[in-house]
C-alpha cells in the first residue's frame, strides 16, 4: 500500500465571493472545540471569510481545577 504524501493541508489562496478573484488568505483561529481547533481563512484584500477548517491533530487541552 502507498503511504499518504501529505498529513494535512494549508491554504495559501482562496477564492473570494466579494473580490471575485483567487486572493492570498490570513488563518485566524476561530474556536477551540474538544474534536480540534477550528480555522477561518480570512481574504487579505476585504477580510471577508472565505472558508474554515477544523484542525484535528491541535493537542488536547488539560485543565487544572483548584479545589
């Protein structure tokens, strides 16, 4: 069996509605939820969102109670 070439994917470019073009995209980070964290990809030029992605692979969060 083949192994997979890539582990997970970064946008570097997007399509924007409002630009109407393939524009250079900004990652923000949207939400932290327990399955990963959850992405927007932001278009440079407007700054409308143009997509998100959950990252499933962002390391489990511990939280430390005191009593």
């Amino acid at each position: 069996m083949r192994a997979s070439q890539f582990k997970e994917f970064e946008a570097t470019s997007l399509y924007c509605p409002r630009c109407k073009a393939a524009v250079p995209v900004r990652k923000k980070l949207l939400l932290v939820l327990p399955e990963g964290d959850e992405y927007e990809y932001l278009c440079v030029y407007c700054s409308s969102s143009v997509g998100t992605k959950t990252d499933k692979n962002a390391p489990q969060i511990e939280l430390i109670l005191k009593p």
